[in-house]
C-alpha cells in the first residue's frame, strides 16, 4: 500500500474493502502506483473474491500497467477541449449524421445555441433549420452526397429568430459500410450571415 499514490489509498482501499465482503465478488480499480524507479504509473487491478472456495481460499487477482491508455486519453480529451474551444470562437458546429435514422448523433455544441430556437438538441431534421425555400437544394445535395460519396458542400439560409434569417454554410463527408452503403456524413456548419450582409 506504500507504492500506492496518496491521493488515491482511500479509493483503492475502499474498492478491497467492498470486495472482502462480498463473497464471490468482483472488483475492478484504477490507480497510481510508484514504479521502482521513482515515477508515477496508472495500474488496473481486475480482482475475485474466492474465499468462500475450500479449493482456493484466496483473492485471485491481476495487474497491468494502463499508463500508456490513459495518457492518450488525457491527451484526446485535451485535444478536444482545444477543438471546442477553437469551434467556438470561430462560430462554427460539428456534427455527425446518422443517414439510417437522419439525425445527428453527435454536435460539438447545442445545435439551438447555434441555430437559435429554431435548433434541437435531440433531433436533427433538415427542415428544423433550414429554410423552407432553400430545403429542397440542401436535401438534393445530401442525396447526390450519398449517392456518389462526394463530399456534401452547400450554403442555405436558417429560419429565422426573431428577425431576419441568417445565412450558413456546411461541408461534410458520407463514410459508408465495406458494401459501400453510406452510414454516416460528418462536418461543419458555420455563419456567413456577416458575409451576405457586405
């Protein structure tokens, strides 16, 4: 218990204490360990507990050096704080389009934060954001995106809110399955309403 990183005893002791009184029981922990060599590393310890087992009498247990994952996912979860905060500034929202279901699985912020009141946050729909009169391009540039695995490039005016409609522009990628049925388009979306008004 000495090699274990103070801050994280507490937790790692509680984690063998829920598992001594549970028989059968099964624990599973992360923490800070002291390397024989003076620095810091994140061990996993997946244990049981046997010793209600006559054949065992015994906590079965094992450890493995995760350090590597999750440095990378601390760095990932870094590099995406730096992505939304650059989005942000730059007026622009990310989205990921589940073609099957057309609707947005994934946005880097609230789609009614971008949008407007027109905007959802639980559905997308082209005809929640888009203007009525622009809806028909943008939903003949999404088919011929699926169709020919083209990139999905288009400019359109959102619904208004509370005034004059703004304007927007979007670029997106279809992936599709091995059998090359698209599944997914990813891309911006961003607000040139400052553009239109030169």
């Amino acid at each position: 218990l000495e090699l274990i990183h103070p801050d994280d005893l507490a937790r790692f002791g509680q984690a063998v204490k829920k598992l001594l009184n549970e028989p059968s029981g099964v624990m599973l922990v992360q923490y800070r360990a002291r390397h024989r060599d003076g620095h810091w590393q994140t061990l996993e310890t997946a244990a049981v507990n046997r010793l209600d087992d006559p054949d065992l009498l015994a906590i079965v247990l094992t450890s493995r050096d995760v350090s590597e994952r999750v440095g990378l996912q601390e760095e990932l979860r870094r590099r995406n704080e730096e992505l939304q905060l650059a989005l942000a500034a730059a007026h622009v929202i990310s989205w990921d389009v589940d073609l099957n279901r057309q609707r947005a699985t994934n946005y880097s912020s609230s789609p009614s934060d971008f949008f407007g009141p027109a905007g959802t946050d639980d559905a997308f729909t082209m005809a929640s954001i888009v203007h009525p009169d622009d809806l028909p391009g943008v939903t003949s540039e999404l088919t011929r995106a699926k169709d020919t695995g083209r990139d999905f490039i288009v400019e359109f005016r959102g619904l208004p809110r509370g005034g004059d409609a703004r304007f927007y522009a979007s670029h997106g990628r279809v992936f599709s399955d091995e059998a090359g049925h698209p599944l997914r388009l990813v891309g911006v979306t961003w607000d040139i309403t400052e553009r239109h008004r030169i």
